[in-house]
C-alpha cells in the first residue's frame, strides 16, 4: 500500500510538471508569435495560421517563420537597394516588385505558380527565394490547398495579438521574480 502510494505521489507530480513545463512552453510559444509578428509587419493571427498550416503540411513552426522572415528581408532589401538576390526568382514566377508589401499574398501568388510547375523547379526557386523545405511543401500545393490549411488552422485556432501581449508581459515578470532570487 506504501509502495501504492508513493507511485501514485510520484505520478501525480510528473503530472504537474508536464502541466507546469506545458504552461511555461505555451506562453513562451505565444510571446515569440507576438514578437515575431512585430517584426515582419504581419498580425500575430496571420502569422501562427502561417506557422500551422506548414505544420499540417509537414513542416514545422520554424520553417513558417525562417521563410516568412526570408520574404520580408527580400521586400526590403528591394525597397532600400533595389536589389536582392530573389529579384530573378519573382520575376521568374511572374511576381511583380512593386507588390511586394504583403507577405501573405506573396505566398499565395507564389502557390499559384508552383502548382504549375514541376516540384524539382519549384524547390530550386524556393530555395533560390530562401523558403524553407516545410513551406516550399505546403505552397506547391497550390493556392487553393495552402487556403484551405489556413483556413482549417484559423478554425482549430491561432494566436490573438493580445493573448500574445499577455504572454510577453507573463515571461517578463517570470523572469523577473526568477532573477529575485538568484
């Protein structure tokens, strides 16, 4: 009985610990959405619908956040040089520069044009454009299909602007108790 209980003991605080690290790695996850929203000028919504419909294609979260980070440094490295190495592989796939400000619809422009084409050429202008092999999979898909995993993953449900502020505010004073008793 002794034996019993201290298995019972020992569950019961594994599983508050998967619980706690399941807390502290979702409010991690929710306040780097936020942030990472910020920075690429996208709505946190946009952006973990991004990140899950990669992953119901394959990929990972990161994948979506590497290539929507890539597209973003591409609009605008154009917008202040001119240039960039992608400018060949837009122009290959019919992307006109001058509507290189949403990083959503570019994807999606970008989704009609792989659908079309043989994967092997798809890889290597997704590759040339520095999409991740996670988002290179969903987008030669096509539009259509990269839609509906959008769609499907607003439904099962994305991260809200201010559950990603909450979140952000949440680390910041975990880190600072932690630091208090260092």
């Amino acid at each position: 009985a002794v034996r019993q209980e201290a298995v019972s003991l020992a569950a019961t605080l594994l599983g508050a610990n998967g619980l706690k690290d399941f807390a502290v790695q979702n409010t991690v996850a929710n306040a780097n959405a936020g942030r990472l929203a910020r920075t690429l000028g996208q709505s946190t919504e946009s952006l973990t619908a991004w990140q899950g419909a990669v992953r119901q294609a394959g990929g990972t979260t990161e994948d979506a956040s590497q290539s929507l980070q890539a597209l973003v440094n591409t609009f605008q490295e154009i917008q202040l040089t001119g240039q960039s190495g992608s400018i060949p592989y837009l122009r290959t796939l019919g992307i006109d520069l001058k509507e290189l400000k949403d990083p959503s619809e570019t994807l999606l422009k970008i989704a009609e044009q792989f659908q079309k084409m043989d994967p092997a050429r798809a890889v290597a202008l997704g590759q040339g454009m520095g999409l991740t092999p996670g988002m290179i999979n969903l987008l030669i898909q096509g539009r259509g299909e990269v839609e509906k995993y959008l769609k499907a993953q607003e439904k099962a449900g994305v991260i809200h602007a201010e559950d990603a502020r909450r979140a952000a505010e949440a680390q910041r004073q975990v880190s600072l108790l932690a630091d208090t008793y260092k």
